[in-house]
C-alpha cells in the first residue's frame, strides 16, 4: 500500500511509520510527506530518509479554498491508498475526504476529549485512564469511525507533557500496527464500523 502522511510537527508518529516500512513485509511504503509548514521536525526525518516532501501553507493562500484544492492535487499526484494524518494540524476539506482514505491519530479515546488538547483535558478531567485512537477521519472533529484505540493510564504525579508522552509511546504502536494490517489485509468502512481485512486489500 502506498501512504501519504501529512504533519505538522516533530514527526515521531512519522518516524514510527518510517521504520516500519523499512521492512518489506510490513506492506507499505511512504510515498510522500506533506506539511503545512516549513522547518519542522517531521519534514526533516522525511528528508533523511529519502522521501519526497511537500509544503502547502494557508497563509500562501488567498482563500482557504484554494488551499484545500493545493492539498488535494498534490496529494493526488503521489497516489496514496491511505493518507495518515499524523499529529497534522489542520482540518481536510470534504472533496478530500471523498477521494482519499485519511485516518489520523488522537491523543485521548474518542468520543472523549476531542480537539487540540486531548491530554490536557484528560488531566483537567481527572480520569484514571486515557488513551490513543486511530480513526477514519470524517466531516466533524474527531468523530469518524474508529479504527484502533490503546488505554494509558494517568499516574498521580502527571503533568500535560508526562501524560502526552506516554500517551504517545502507546499511540506509535497502535498506528503501526493498525496501519500495516490495514496495508497489509484492506479495510472496510461501513458507516461507522471500520473492518481491517474484510476488504480485498
Ligand atoms: C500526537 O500525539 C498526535 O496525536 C497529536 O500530536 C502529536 C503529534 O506528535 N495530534 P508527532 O508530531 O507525531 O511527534
């Protein structure tokens, strides 16, 4: 399976993938990195690694439109049968959406603590156990049809950056081995219910 994944930070999630697909056996392979900003982490382990990168900025944009279709068509080019939105920032229009399957990660258990600060809220809120979730992006934030989620569990003496850390550990192990059976066996999305290897792959 060829993947796109697109970030918007350090990337670890990205480099979790990328090893993985240095084994043949794994199923898939990067074919490109996309970001919506320059000079990040996760741009750089793409480059080391040889894969081919792309930046699309809103604010080199005149409308938000005109981004989303800048997006679309560079991601077309790179034919992904998945586009892995890993810790991307931004929210994908709709026209994307229907053309590429796009999972991405969160930092909480969705339905729970949607939005930019999983791992804080998760704090604020004082639960014992919180998580990652691998889900089929869809129109809303954070809602679509979940794919994969992993518990961790919220120590006494946790901080938002402790809790995220952890959390993170958890969710680059979940991502990868979702995305390798996704890869490796197909998916299905059936409304919300999201089968790996009930597809012809
Ligand atoms: C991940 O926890 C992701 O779920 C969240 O931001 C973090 C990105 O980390 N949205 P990285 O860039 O993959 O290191």
């Amino acid at each position: 399976a060829r993947l796109v994944v697109l970030v918007s930070g350090s990337g670890t999630n990205l480099q979790a993938l990328i090893d993985a697909c240095a084994d043949p056996a794994y199923g898939a392979r990067i074919a490109a990195v996309g970001a919506d900003r320059e000079d990040i982490e996760g741009l750089a382990r793409a480059e080391r690694a040889g894969i081919p990168t792309f930046v699309r900025q809103v604010s080199d944009f005149e409308t938000r439109e005109g981004w989303d279709s800048a997006v679309t068509t560079v991601v077309e080019r790179f034919e992904p049968d998945i586009v892995v939105s890993a810790g991307f920032m931004k929210l994908l229009s709709q026209d994307f959406l229907d053309r590429f399957l796009t999972l991405n990660t969160h930092p909480a258990l969705c339905p729970s603590f949607p939005g930019m600060h999983g791992p804080r809220d998760a704090l604020e809120h004082g639960v014992k156990v919180t998580g990652a979730t691998l889900f089929v992006v869809d129109a809303g934030v954070d809602t679509g049809p979940i794919v994969a989620q992993v518990p961790v569990a919220v120590e006494e003496d946790d901080d938002v950056a402790s809790l995220h850390e952890r959390i993170k550990t958890a969710e680059r192990a979940m991502l990868v081995d979702a995305v390798g059976r996704i890869a490796r066996e197909g998916v299905s999305v059936d409304g919300r219910k999201v089968r790996i290897g009930t597809s012809a792959g």
